[in-house]
C-alpha cells in the first residue's frame, strides 16, 4: 500500500509539473509567459496576452492533468491512492521541477481533481467562483471565495474525512499561494479581469 501512495504522489507530481501555460505561449509566438503580468503561468495571466483561445486551452489542460492523476490512481489503487495522486498534482502546477519549482497558484488544477473526484463539492465551488467573479471582476477573489467554499461543502455533504481534509489542505495552499494577491485586495489594488497588471 505504501508503494502505491509513493507512485501515486511520484506520477501526479510530475503530471502536475507540466507548464501548459508556458508551452502554449510559445508555441503560439507569444513569448514567455513569464514576462508578461504577474509572470504566472497559469489560465489567468495567459488571458493577459489577449489570447483567449490559448488562456482556455490551458485552464482545460491544467485541470485536466489533475484529474487525469487522479483517475489514474484511483483506478490503478484506490480512492485514497487518487487523492494523493491527485494533491501530488496540484503541488507540480505549483512547484514544477522543470522551471524551478515556481509555478502557477493551482486553481484550475484544484477544480480538475474537485470534478474528478467530488464533482458535487466542484459544481458548488465552481458556482461559488462564478457568482463571486460576476459580482466583483476579480479572478483572485473568485479563486479564494471557491477554495474556502471546497472543504465546508465536503463537510456539509458528508463527503468522508479524506475528501474534507484534501479540500482543507488545497484550500490552505490556495490562501498561501495567493499572499500577494490577498494583500492587494486588503488595499483595494488587486486588478480586475481585463485590467492590465
């Protein structure tokens, strides 16, 4: 069983470690992706360049390479082997080893592994990010209002102490990876969807 959860973490680590944002970018002549905004790489900053068609193929790929590690692992070991699996992920997008272990803040990859494998605590989360993000035109805002939402839900729905306590877990790296960002909308600075950084 050990072995399985040490695959499990090993191949979703190194799934979530794929730089869609970045190898999209590229490949579609824009530069590097980490020069333009915030210098992330994720779905949010890719919009930046104005190419909305690469920004939604990387937000479908970076939630897809968590919900691919998951269903994986679950189907390979068990429930608790595709939690890992799909946490592993989630900490790859953040951390990848090919670019130095700086990477995006996770949030299409949390909705991946939530669709994947709690897909009625997603559908919450997901409402909670949209209504959250049509009231206030904050990408960030929708990000944190989602990933609190996650744990609560789970707990509500009785979803087992593995699913509440991995929502828990990627929520409290949701909050962290998004420090800065917390800190602009403490000041009113944090820019909104088609604002320039």
């Amino acid at each position: 069983m050990a072995l399985s959860y040490i695959l499990a973490a090993l191949g979703g680590y190194l799934l979530g470690s794929i730089p869609f944002g970045l190898l999209l970018t590229r490949a579609a002549g824009l530069g590097d992706i980490r020069s333009v905004g915030s210098g992330n790489i994720g779905a949010t900053n890719v919009l930046r360049t104005g190419r909305r068609d690469i920004a939604l193929a990387t937000l479908l790929l970076d939630a897809g390479k968590a919900a691919a590690a998951l269903l994986i692992a679950r189907q390979l070991w068990g429930a608790e082997a595709g939690f890992i699996a799909g946490g592993a992920a989630f900490i790859g997008h953040c951390f990848p080893i090919w670019l130095g272990f700086k990477g995006g803040k996770g949030v299409a990859t949390f909705f991946g592994v939530l669709f994947a494998g709690l897909w009625p605590v997603a559908l919450i989360a997901g409402a909670t990010w949209l209504i959250t993000v049509a009231l206030f035109r904050i990408s960030s805002l929708g990000a944190l209002a989602a990933a609190l939402c996650a744990p609560i839900t789970a707990y509500l729905l009785n979803s087992g102490w593995w699913a509440i306590g991995f929502c828990a877990v990627i929520a409290a790296l949701i909050y962290w990876r998004h420090g800065p960002n917390i800190a602009r909308l403490l000041k009113g600075e944090e820019p909104k969807i088609g604002q320039k950084k």
